[in-house]
C-alpha cells in the first residue's frame, strides 16, 4: 500500500487488491480522505512529483520496487513527504534514521490506529 493526504483529503495506494487497501478505501470517505491509487512503485513517484501530498503512506514491499525506493526517488528529486511507513517486515533503524518518518506502523494493525495516525495530521 502507498497512501497519501491531501489537506487531509487524499491517499494514494498500491496493492489495491490488500484487505487493508479495501478497508482503508472504505473508511477513508467517511473521515474526510480521498483516495488515488496507483499499481507500482514508479506510478507513486510520477503521482507524487505531479501532485504532492500532504502525507505519505507507503508500504515497503511494492510489486516493482520498495517504499524506500520511492522515498529515495523523492528525495533526489526533491520533492519529499511527510511519511508514515506501514510493512509487514520488521524496519531496520537505519531505514528510519535516514527516512525520519512521522511514524511506523507495523503490520497488522488496527485500521483506527492508521487512521488515528492520518487524521492526527491535520
């Protein structure tokens, strides 16, 4: 899953097909968030260069690269985001000290503690 916020209204995902990515399509209306999708890693950059987002959600492993692939993209083309990193994998520290995310949700987790998460940005 990619995932993102615009002015607290926006996220992208990748991996649509993820019970979390059906789960999070379907609450986000209720709370205000609009969803954009994308399949791969390399759709997320191009979507985030042409339309930054308020926040990012992306997960680490994505079927072409890995979120810390489109996070290093971001970075060289400066156009990085606000993160919250969400894997199934435990994260090494070192990933986080170069990346400094807002947060880091490991999977599984409540779909609310995301939300908490998102909606805390506003």
């Amino acid at each position: 899953m990619v995932a993102t916020a615009h002015g607290i209204a926006g996220s992208w995902l990748s991996k649509t097909r993820s019970r979390c990515g059906a789960s999070w399509r379907a609450i986000s209306p209720a709370a205000g968030l609009q969803v954009r999708e994308v399949g791969t890693a390399h759709e997320a950059v191009q979507a985030v260069s042409s339309d930054p987002p308020d926040l990012l959600l992306p997960d680490i492993n994505l079927p072409d690269q890995t979120g810390w692939d489109v996070l290093r993209e971001l970075k060289r083309h400066g156009s990085p985001v606000p993160t919250i990193i969400i894997s199934a994998v435990r994260v090494n520290q070192n990933r986080l000290d170069e990346f400094h995310p807002l947060a880091y949700l490991p999977k599984p987790f409540p779909l609310d503690a995301l939300l908490r998460l998102v909606l805390g940005r506003e």
